[in-house]
C-alpha cells in the first residue's frame, strides 16, 4: 500500500530512509522518526483496535502521551509487549504491532454486540450484575469479564531484555523540553547549575516543532534547535530526549524512564532496553505543557475523530494529513492554526466555531486565506463506524442549549479543539494544592509543597512571551540560589498571533429524539450518560463518580477527560467545578514497564548469592546446595545415584561413628571488645556472663524485650576484654543491630565496640568419636586430650602456618570442634582436615545431616526459635537466670509465659516407626473429631534417626511437660495423612549429654 | 522516597536506613520492680501520631549509628535529625 496521505516535503521525517512494517499481519510502509501512528496514518488506516467496554472501533485521537486509545501489542525481537501507544512508539524496520482487545479481528469483533447492548450496560454494570450467585463469580463471570475486556497480553516468557537503574543528583530537573523548559535551562545553565533537561518525546522543542512562531528572528523550531545543540556542548547540563518523568516522589525525588532501545528493532549489546531514573533534584521546573480538550459530542469516538492540535502535529512533524476534507470544530483559535495548515498544503478545511463571532490576527489570516468558516456552529454527531463519512453539524442558540436544523455534511476526519488543560499532574504527585484558573476553565498549580515550580502552558499561561520572560527569570533566579552566580542572559523578542477568548462551552446537547454515545472517558468508555446515572443514584463526591463510573482511572489517568468530566458533574450538581474539585492524579503519568521498576534484581539477582570460602571445594565433590538465606550451603554430598535421605543418613551415620565435618562459615560472628564487654553479654543474654573465665565458651540465649526468643549462639572470651559471639544463619544481622541498639540508645554508658566479622572467618565443625583423633593430628603440638581442651573449652593453635582458633562445642551433641582461620585461608583448612581425616574415615556433612544430627539430640534452631517460643517452651529455663535482670526478663511474667500447662517442647515418633512425619503438621487427641479439631501442637522439625533407624520429629505441644508417654494423632491435611504417634523425650538420642563430654 | 541527614554521613536516601520506631520510649532501668501496666507501655503501647514525631532510624548501609529523626507522619516533612546522644531541642 503507498502512503497515500503523506505530503512531499513536509516534517521532521528522514525521508532517505524508508521503513517497512507490518499491522494486523499487513505490510506498510513508512519513514525513519515515524510513530507507528504516524505512519499508518500516512497508510490511510485510522482503525487501531476496539473499546474497552463497548468494543467500538476505535482510531487515533491524540499524538502523543494524550493518546487515549491507539493501544496496540508490540512484536519485537522475538518478545511481545502489551499497552503500547501507537503514537509514542517509534518506527523501526521490521516492527510488528496488532490491534488489542478484539477477536477475531479488529474489523470483525465480536465483542461489538456489547455496542448494541450498550443500554444493559451503564454506570456500575458490573458492580450491579455479576453479585449474585456469589460462586458465579470465579468460575464464570471474572473469566468471561477478563476475556472481554483488557488491553492486551503480557508475555509468559521470562523478559531477556536488561533493565537498568540509575540514581542521579542535580541542581535543577526540568520537564519538558518546549519554550519555557528550554528558556528556563538555558538561564540556570549559564549560571552554572548542574541541570537534568528531560523530553518524553524523541524530539526536543514541544510546541515550536509545531507552532507558527518567531523567536529571536528564526523561527521557534530553529530557536529551540539552537538552545539545545548549545546545552549539549555544556558539562553542568544532561539533556535526555524518550525521557518521561513519571512520578514525583517524597523530598524531592522523581523517577524518570528512558527509553533506550525501544526505537531500534532490537537492543543494542550491552546496552539496556530501558533506564529508570531516580532523581534527587534541588529544585524541580515543571514544564510539561498542556494538552488539548476535546468537546464532546455524538458518537465523538469514531475514528477519525481526533484532537485539532494532533492532526497539526502529523502534518507539520510527520507531514501526514489525517483527512483530504477534514472538519474542524473548535471553540477557539487554535482549531484555525490547524485549519490554516491545511489550507497552506492544498487541503480546503472548514471550521465550525461555537462562538458567534470571535475576532483575532489568526482568524483574521484563516479568512484571508479562503477559509470556510461558520461560527455559532457545532458538530452533532461523527457518522460513519469503522471511519468518519459525514457529520451532522447545526447552528447552535447563544445559551447553548438548542440547536438549529441539522445539516449533513461530507467530512473525512473531524478535528477538535475546547481548548487547553494545563498537564498539573506532576505537580499535583508532589502534594501541590492546585487551583480553578476561571479565564481557562481548567486547574492550575497553586502553592508549591515540595521545592517545584510550574512555568509556561502547564501553569495556565498560554502566551509564549510569557512564558519564555517568566522561564527566563525563573531558571536564573533558582540556579542563583544554589550557585551563587548571576549571568544576564538575554530574553529573545517573540513574534506571535494574539489570539481570542476561548468559549466556556464543552458539551453539544443530544437533538431531540437521539441517543448518541458522548463520550468523556474515551479510555475506559466512560459517557455523559454514565456519569448522570452515577448522579442520579446518589453518587456527589468526585472520588466517587470516578470509581462507579472508571472516569479518569487506568493508565490515561483522565489526561483529556478530567475536565469535561468536572464540568458535567458541576453543571448536573448546579456547583461551580473548583467546589467539585477534581480526582487524585496518580503516578505514573504514563504506563512504564515492569521490568523497568524491577530493574536488574530478577532471577538470580533477585538477591545477593554468599558463598563460603570452600564453596569451589563443595562443588567440586558433588555437594547439592540448598539456599540459606542468602548463603549457598551444601546440603549433601552425592555419592553415586544417592538421593538426599540417602545421602544424608550415610553423612549423618559417620558423624555418629567415625567423624565428619561441615562448613559452619555461614554463622553469623560478632566481634566484642571493651571493659564493658562482659555486662553487656550479662544484661543481653539470659544467663551469668560476669564469670567466664578467659579460654571458655559458653551457650547464651538471648531475648527480645517481649520475652520471645531472638536467638542462641555460642559466645567465647579470647582474651581479658575481647569475646567471639556466634549467631544463628538467619538472625546475624539482626543480633548485631540488637547490640547496636542497647549500646548506643539504651547503655551509651557502657564502654564495648561491636563489629561483625562473619565474612572474616572460615568455619569447620568436626564431629564424631574420632573428631579428637582429627584435631591431634591437625595440631600435633597442642594438648587437645579431655583434660588440655575440655568441653567448652577455646584454644589457638598453628594449623600447618596458618593461626587457627579452636573451639570445644558442639550442635551434633557428638564430641565435636569448631576450627575457625583467616577466610583466605578456609580452603586450605578444609582440605587438611579431608586429608588428615582420611585416616579416620571422615566425611563432609551437609544441612541436612546436620538437621538430623541435632534433632535426634533435641537441639533447638531457627524451627524452634520461630519468634513464638520462650525459653521454658524450648527447655530452656535452666538458662533463664533467677539472680540478675536482662533483656525481656520482665516479660517472663507474663500469666500466658508462666501457665502450668504451657507449650514445650518434645520428641514424636510414629507408632509403626516407619511413617514419616512432615513438618507443620498439627497434633490432635482425636482425628475423627469434628472439625475444627483443636490443635494441641505442631511439628516443628523432622528426620529420619540414625541412632535408632525410625523417624523422628520435634513438637511444640502444649503441656508437653505432662504429654511424655501420650498417644497422639499426627495429622497433615496438606500431605493427606494422620499418622498415630507417642510423644517422647526430645533429647532422644544422648540424654545425659556425655558424648560431648567424653 | 525519603532523603534524610544523617547527623553523621549528611544526606543519604532512605534505603540506607532501617526504622526502629518511637524515639521516646524509654526503657525502664535494669532491676527496677515496675508495674505490668508500666511494662507493657513499654514494650508494646504506642501512639500513632499524625504529624510531629520523634523516631528513630539506623544508618544501616552507612556508618551503623543509630539517630534521631523529628519527622511529619503525614506530609514526611523532617525537620530535624539529631545524633543518638545529642539532646531533642
């Protein structure tokens, strides 16, 4: 198809290059700096997809970000994109789009018959039809709903695309890049400001590309051509373009999305697809423009139906007439601007004018040129379905409620203006009160909260000599503020057409005897007749009418709908519109994807990966991992085809007959010294920490302030003022926080540092019988015999030229050590503790036999420390101590902490000694009681026994001091199974604890 | 997000920094019998102001100090931070 609408010569084009795309599967072409919009325009093809709710056919109505509905799904580089606007995403070769929200096409819907069916479909339709039966709802309606409706498919593969985000600082932010940004970058750039100048668009100059002005003797476009070619050359200014600031933010800070690769047919390596902006700016300049208002009439979605100021902008950027007999309806001088471009490139518009007789130097040259003109004169109705054929057009009474005889006229695309709205969202995200501006019918900002300033068209001054004298003088008097510099720069003089008062009309009255659609909410199907029902059942707030009707909601967040909207509810509610006041505006201004606010932290960046010292040893040995937080650990080491039980119970079993070692560099390591060190460990643990002597460890739990249990660790004294405090895995960063806490706010008084060396040492433990045997032979000159290092006992020892520190304790309630080195040095440990371990058998052990080892001896960890417990719950009490005060002491007193028949901790086994338990199952007296059975407890953890080969768990029960002997039901409705078990001690292997002392 | 002068650092965004609550709340002294009522005041009662409020934030993924931070609940407007020995003026 040739490009029947396009102009020779006209536009911003790159007419050397020549680009094919493909629309609903059919192949056009267009130019290099297109729009997909602009180039099917070009094509003739003004049908883009269906509505919303009605599924009518739906066209372009806009040019840009103002686009309610040339939403289209993007083909690219093998990946697929929904929510795209036609109007803002740039032609490439080989770009591939469809039409959303029609099946099985956008010329065949059938989803139309919602159109016939438009009277069962009001205000509150689905609010008020899809309530009752209340199952309907999931099965049947919500699937039916979501089929119908929507804006196209997010893709189901994982995105390939890089995101990426950037924090930036700066002086002055500027958005928007039309006169006034511009006047206000170029005045604070020449003082010195460290400036950020965004355009969401690809082309910087806002109005001038489009606007028939004079600045400085060139014209407005060449002007701003110059302004920006002159603040790339400048090191304080950043000068973005497909860069929209979407969001403004909490103390100043606003998110801007750079497209970075959208325009090309595939991203560039290395390079992201797009780039999030966090920006901290000094001083904020809103200069984001103002888009046009549409006037509503009968059946004003058709397409071709379009806003005045987009059909000049296809022609004078994408030189792209939009019709051959194009109709203009305006009820102001810009609808003249647009008619006068046609008219100057051969194509003879007519201009109806609702004002009676309107006269300024625009109209004045719109005569001059042979303009068809009637003024007191509107469009009725758009006739035609897939594409204005005619309009019904009349003369209309000064008061504006009755019009003359209709007329039909022959028109092929209808071009409206009502005028303009200043685009205040951003200044409304930052907490700004807007304003009714009465002379503009429309909201302006009012008093700044945050440190922004609005200039130019979004402030409600549409005189560019304004704007560039207001800019000029704002952007050197913010920037003399922050630099202390104050460079003269020269205002340009304007040349431009003074134009009339607009007219305070926005709604043509239906004739008598039609019922046309009008529509306010082009985005979400939103009529005039929507809101009067929403009225007349008693909806007043705006908020309200909003959520009812989805006026003003989704992504176009009522861009050109708000204001009809307002002026509809006042004109019904008999109240002028500032006293309706106007919806909450909500970031983002425009649709951003989710893989830019997602950034790079997917997938496996989702959150950092910590490895130990010895992980390239473990991977090496066939260790299988298992996340740990955020640390990688070997669960266990496959042998041969072993599965995990497999494998675990033979690593399990060694430890208990020969020896075995694991990595324990993952514990967390607190470092703590200071004359205080002691009473901090006294006041922060739960037992006596004022007399361990210099040499030993000792087991602490420590609690929150509410008596809970936070965590347990060894802690051991090195020297006089100095301990090594070991945490938990999981709490690491929370204990050092903790000590933190009460060392500053709480104790200031007390003289301790803490710092946490996790990362600073490598861990082994050494458990099993032969763990002593091991240890002799690592350290061949230390007395390592039960008398030289006893149970608890702390040494340091030469390990073959590397300083080590050896600790007697113990999680496998085995005779066990903990050997810590250098982390440098991790590796070369592990592999001598393998090597001279040879000799006794040793094994690595994973997680997982770990988990075994410690649940057989009744050992709490994470699974019984889940923030639920206290100590007694634990069978911990015996550390609980009676003599002096700590952390959360007070609230052991607590009457649930201190009941007779509190919850504690126990052993399980099944009956059959066969049936493994799974963890989180409940405990039951009766498993045919009626539900809801009470719960008597939980599993807290599950192994498989080595020391008696039948399974094992841990229970949290309630008076599970008394329960020792009980029969009891296992119950798992998730895994299907109750199993009958006894409840037994929860030291099951070991009680007397002697293996550790041996 | 939240730009907040740490008395230490100087300005540094919000994700450096952990909440830790009321700032006046003081924990009663180690020994001392207190009441139930005075205890659970303590531990769990607070206000849930709307405007001025002392709290306290943790320079987390900076210096590790923990500080004062006089902050509007509703507008996030902070008005003054101050370091965790210095006075509240």
């Amino acid at each position: 198809m040739s490009q029947d609408f396009r102009l020779e010569s006209v536009g911003l084009i790159n007419r050397d290059k020549k680009l094919s795309f493909k629309f609903n599967g059919k192949k056009y072409f267009g130019y290099e700096g297109d729009t997909l919009a602009s180039a099917l325009l070009a094509n003739g093809v003004h049908l883009v997809g269906r509505s919303f709710k009605y599924h009518r056919p739906r066209g372009f109505f806009g040019a840009g970000v103002d686009e309610p509905y040339a939403i289209v799904q993007l083909y690219r580089n093998n990946e697929t994109e929904p929510n795209i606007k036609a109007t803002e995403q740039e032609l490439f070769e080989g770009l591939e789009a469809k039409s959303v929200n029609c099946w099985p096409s956008v010329n065949f819907d059938i989803g139309a018959i919602n159109n016939f069916l438009k009277i069962f479909l009001p205000a509150g339709f689905y609010y008020k039809t899809f309530m009752w039966p209340k199952s309907f709802w999931y099965r049947i309606y919500e699937p039916f709903i979501r089929k119908a409706a929507g804006l196209g498919v997010a893709s189901t593969k994982h995105d390939k695309e890089r995101y990426e985000h950037k924090y930036e600082y700066c002086d002055l932010l500027i958005a928007g890049s039309g006169p006034s940004g511009l006047s206000s970058a170029y005045a604070a750039a020449k003082n010195g400001a460290k400036i950020i100048l965004a355009e969401d668009k690809p082309r910087f100059g806002g109005s001038l590309l489009t606007d028939d002005v004079n600045i400085g003797n060139q014209s407005g476009k060449d002007w701003a051509e110059g302004i920006i070619s002159e603040l790339k050359t400048m090191p304080n200014v950043v000068v973005k373009n497909r860069s929209q600031i979407f969001g403004y933010y909490d103390h100043n800070m606003l998110v801007m999305s750079e497209k970075v690769s959208d325009h090309l047919p595939k991203t560039k390596k290395y390079h992201p697809n797009k780039r999030l902006w966090y920006i901290r700016a000094k001083e904020v300049l809103i200069s984001s423009g103002s888009i046009e208002r549409p006037i509503v009439f009968g059946n004003n979605d058709t397409p071709g139906v379009m806003l005045s100021s987009a059909a000049k902008e296809y022609l004078k950027v994408y030189g792209v007439l939009v019709g051959k007999n194009p109709l203009i309806f305006t009820n102001n001088d810009s609808g003249y601007e647009t008619a006068i471009e046609f008219q100057k490139h051969g194509v003879q518009p007519m201009v109806l004018d609702s004002r009676k007789n309107p006269e300024s130097e625009i109209i004045d040259e719109a005569k001059s040129l042979g303009i068809n003109i009637k003024n007191s004169y509107v469009v009725v109705a758009a006739q035609g379905y897939k594409k204005v054929k005619s309009a019904d057009i009349a003369s209309i009474s000064d008061d504006k409620k009755q019009l003359g005889k209709i007329e039909n006229i022959k028109c092929d695309c209808i071009c409206v203006s009502g005028f303009w709205t200043p685009s205040i969202h951003l200044a409304s995200q930052s907490g700004n009160k807007t304003k009714f501006k009465e002379e503009i019918d429309a909201f302006v900002p009012g008093i700044s909260k945050q440190q922004e300033t609005t200039l130019g068209a979004a402030n409600g001054v549409f005189s560019l000599e304004e704007t560039l004298q207001t800019s000029f003088a704002k952007g050197r008097e913010l920037s003399k503020k922050i630099t202390d510099n104050d460079n003269e720069v020269n205002i340009p003089n304007v040349v431009e057409k003074k134009s009339s008062k607009h007219d305070k009309f926005w709604c043509v009255p239906l004739p008598a005897g039609k019922n046309y659609k009008r529509f306010l909410d082009f985005q979400n199907d939103v009529a005039v007749s929507d809101i009067e029902i929403a009225l007349r059942e008693g909806y007043r707030s705006i908020e309200h009418v909003k959520r009812y009707t989805t006026l003003g909601m989704a992504t176009d967040q009522g861009k050109t709908s708000n204001l009809n909207g307002l002026q509809l509810v006042s004109e019904i509610e008999n109240k002028v519109v500032p006293a309706v006041g106007h919806t909450t505006f909500r970031p983002p201004y425009t649709p951003i994807s989710i893989g830019a606010i997602v950034g790079r932290e997917v997938g496996k960046h989702s959150k950092p990966t910590r490895k130990s010292p010895m992980h390239a040893w473990h991977e090496k040995n066939n260790a299988v991992f298992v996340d740990a937080g955020v640390w990688l650990r070997p669960r266990y080491y496959k042998r041969g085809n072993e599965n995990l039980f497999e494998g675990s119970k033979r690593e399990a079993k060694n430890v208990r007959t020969n020896v075995g070692v694991c990595d324990v560099t993952t514990l967390g390591k607190i470092d703590i010294k200071g004359p205080d060190a002691a009473e901090l460990l006294n006041r922060v643990y739960t037992n006596a920490w004022l007399k361990l002597p210099v040499g030993k460890a000792r087991y602490g739990v420590m609690l929150r302030e509410d008596g809970i249990v936070m965590d347990d660790g060894t802690t051991t004294r090195i020297s006089e003022n100095h301990y090594h405090m070991t945490t938990t895995t999981a709490q690491a960063a929370n204990v050092l926080s903790h000590l933190e806490y009460y060392l500053q706010l709480v104790w200031p008084e007390l003289n301790v540092n803490v710092v946490s060396t996790t990362e600073q040492w490598a861990g082994a433990a050494i458990a099993g019988p032969k763990s002593r045997d091991v240890l002799q032979k690592l350290f061949p000159n230390l007395d390592v015999s039960n008398e030289g290092l006893p149970f608890m006992g702390y040494m340091e020892g030469d390990l073959f030229g590397v300083k080590a520190r050896i600790f007697r304790i113990s999680f496998s309630g085995e005779l066990a050590y903990e050997v810590n080195v250098e982390s440098d040095n991790g590796n070369f440990m592990w592999e001598k503790i393998i090597e001279v371990g040879e000799d006794f058998k040793i094994q690595p052990y994973g997680t997982e036999a770990l988990s075994t080892l410690r649940i057989e001896m009744g050992h709490v960890a994470g699974s019984e420390l889940d923030g639920r417990t206290i100590p007694y719950d634990n069978a911990l009490e015996g550390l609980v101590s009676k003599k002096k005060d700590f952390i959360g002491k007070r609230s052991l007193q607590r009457a649930a902490f201190t009941s007779d028949d509190r919850q504690r901790i126990v052993g399980v086994v099944p009956l059959d000694k066969k049936t493994s338990i799974p963890e989180g199952s409940h405990l039951v007296k009766d498993a045919n009681a009626p539900l809801p059975n009470p719960k008597l407890g939980h599993i807290s953890a599950s192994c498989w026994s080595v020391e008696y080969d039948n399974p094992f768990s841990l229970a949290i029960l309630k008076d599970g001091k008394n329960m020792i002997g009980e029969k009891l039901f296992v119950m798992s409705p998730l895994k299907n199974k109750v199993i009958p078990v006894e409840i037994v001690s929860s030291h099951y292997v070991d009680p007397k604890g002697e293996r550790v002392r041996s | 997000m939240l730009y907040i002068k740490c008395p230490h650092c100087g300005m540094r965004p919000q994700i450096e920094f952990s909440y830790g609550g009321d700032a006046s709340v003081k924990r009663p002294d180690l020994n001392k019998e207190i009441s139930d009522k005075e205890w659970d005041d303590f531990v769990y009662n607070r206000k849930s102001l709307r405007g001025k409020h002392l709290e306290l934030w943790q320079h987390i993924s900076g210096c590790r100090q923990w500080i004062k931070v006089e902050r509007d609940t509703a507008t996030h407007e902070i008005f003054k931070t101050f370091k965790a020995d210095e006075g509240v003026v």
